[in-house]
C-alpha cells in the first residue's frame, strides 16, 4: 500500500465523502498536511529542482476535478474521459503526463467521484449506439484504486447502468478485487506490457511482465474483455531481440483462451527535452533514451522515431504477432 510522505488537499475536499475518509484516514497514520488553493498550482513543487523529482512522486495531492470535457478519440475508444486521478506514482522515464505536467507529474486523485460517474453514465445511455469510453488516459486507475477503491465502485456502478463500454490501460497486476465484481462485460481492461529488461530499466516502480501475465488470466478468467499494449515500443540497441523474447513469452505464459480472443495496440515511444531534463538530473544512472542518430522532431521539445526505423519496427512487430498470434486483431500501430 502506497503511503505518502505529505499530503496536499483543497479545503473544499472535505465536502465530499471520499475526500473525508482519506483525509481522516491519513491523520491516524500521522501523514504532515497542508491546505493548498488549488490542485493545479502548487508553486512549492513548481518550483522544486528536477533532482527532486522522486521525492515529489511520494506525494498525495486531493482536489475537486473541474474540467469534464469529453475528447473524441478514434483508436480503442470513441472518447477520453477526464476520471478520477491524474499522475502516477511509478517513475516511468519516458512518461507522457511529464511533458504536461513537468517535474508536478505526480498522484492527483480528485473526491467528487460522484458528479464524474453520473456525467459517464448519463452521458453513455444518451448515445444511439454502444460507444467505448477511455477512463484511464491521465493516470492508472488499478495503481489509484489501491489508495481509494474507486475502479471497484466505477465498474460495478457502469456495469449496473452504463451503456456501452468503460476501457482503462494499467502496468500494475493489484487486480484480485476486480476479479468478482459485476462487470456485466461492460468493462475492457488492457495490460500494457514491456520486455522485462525494459520494464526494469525504465518502467520504474511498475509490476513485473510475469506478474502482469499472471493478472491477464486472471481478468479473463473473471469475464474481462482485455487487450494487450504492446508500450511504448524503444528501440535500444537490441530493442529486436527483447521484443521478439516478450512476444515469445507472451504466447507461452498466456492461457489458451485468454490468446484466443485478445487483442493487441502497439505504440512507439515518443520522448521530449523535458524528459531529458529531469532524467538526466533524478536518474543520472538511468538508461539514455534520447538517440540523436534514431530520432526527429515531433511538435515543440518533443521527439519520435525516424520515419525509415519507425516503419522498419512496424514490419518486424506486425511480422512476429502474426506468427505467434496469428488470428489476433492488432487494432492500431502509432
């Protein structure tokens, strides 16, 4: 169980029950507090070194979410979902919420639970037909709900009156408390994966690939529809070799049915100059990811794979799914 070093919370958090109980349960464990204006602006933390980074990852920040704006989205859901955290408290090295967030990319969990889930069932029985809705785009609601319970409460209160789907990606395998609830196969999980060098090097703090595997069959097993984010795809030097290991142990670990009818998203990494930044100065042991030779610009600050090795590494993983998951959809490659 994650216990934060310090808590920062909106006054107005003690409104709402989640807010209340939290807040009273990190009193009786003696966690420092400090009342803050706004979830969005902590100028303390805006203003630490990038060296502090990993001491900021150990913070709990609890807020009210403000912004519920649906984003259409045409790749595994039909819309992203503002939900009920932002953040993370894993130190992933390539992380995307960092070049939001910067140095601040750490655990928001926002208490007005119930406004968000009557706006995502609402909104999900007014559609003509079933749409998908993308809940975990922010942050990572298996990790989340260790602290709250609050993906336990949304797929059973979605289950009960949503229409459509809920879908949410995860990398932690804490998942034995979704395994009986009534999901009403509404909800699709899909467990983010990585060659466990990988996972060890970069995805710091993160479950191990056989552990993630482990909570695969188990999903399935309890009626989950899930998918497979092969994420993010770094091409390190012997990037074919390691990607061709964890397919290879995909297919050996991965129960029959569950490599049936699974489906697969494949992501290349992006990096930026402030993940550099803060990398270089919290992890100066860690793996370089930046490669001036393998990359271009992609936006402001931001860098992608070049064109001729992004295709190249395309072929080889659609190549090696096809011979190893042959009648598996591979839904998109970005």
């Amino acid at each position: 169980m994650f216990i934060p070093q310090k808590i920062f919370f909106e006054q107005n958090v003690l409104q709402y029950p989640l807010g209340k109980k939290l807040i009273e349960r990190y009193k009786k464990m003696n966690i420092p507090m400090q009342i803050i204006d706004s979830h969005n602006n902590i100028e303390e933390l805006r203003n630490r070194e990038n060296v502090d980074f990993p001491k900021m990852k150990q913070y709990l920040i609890l807020g009210i979410r403000k912004t519920h704006k649906y984003v259409p989205n045409h790749k595994v859901s039909d819309y992203l979902v503002p939900y009920t955290s932002s953040g993370c408290i894993a130190m992933c090295l390539y992380c995307y919420l960092v070049c939001h967030y910067n140095k601040c990319a750490y655990l928001r969990i926002f208490v007005n639970k119930e406004q968000m889930i009557k706006k995502l069932i609402d909104t999900s029985n007014k559609q003509e037909k079933e749409l998908t809705f993308e809940i975990g785009s922010n942050s990572d609601l298996v990790l989340e709900n260790t602290i709250t319970g609050n993906l336990q409460w949304t797929i059973e209160e979605f289950g009960k009156y949503g229409k459509g789907y809920i879908t949410f990606p995860t990398k932690f395998d804490m998942v034995d408390c979704l395994l009986n609830l009534k999901h009403n196969c509404k909800t699709i999980i899909r467990m983010s994966v990585n060659p466990e060098e990988i996972i060890r090097k970069v995805e710091l703090g993160t479950s191990t690939l056989l552990n993630r595997i482990d909570a695969i069959n188990k999903l399935y097993k309890a009626g989950y529809k899930i998918g497979i984010l092969i994420a993010p795809v770094i091409m390190v030097e012997n990037w074919k070799e390691l990607y061709l290991e964890l397919i290879q142990i995909l297919n050996e670990k991965l129960d029959e049915d569950v490599k049936k009818n699974i489906f697969f998203e494949v992501i290349f990494m992006t990096y930026s100059y402030v993940h550099t930044k803060i990398n270089e100065e919290a992890f100066p042991n860690a793996i370089k990811l930046y490669n001036k030779e393998n990359m271009t610009g992609r936006g402001k600050g931001k860098y992608m794979y070049k064109k001729n090795l992004r295709d190249e590494g395309e072929i080889y993983l659609r190549t090696i799914l096809k011979k190893y998951f042959p009648n598996n959809e591979i839904i998109y490659v970005v």
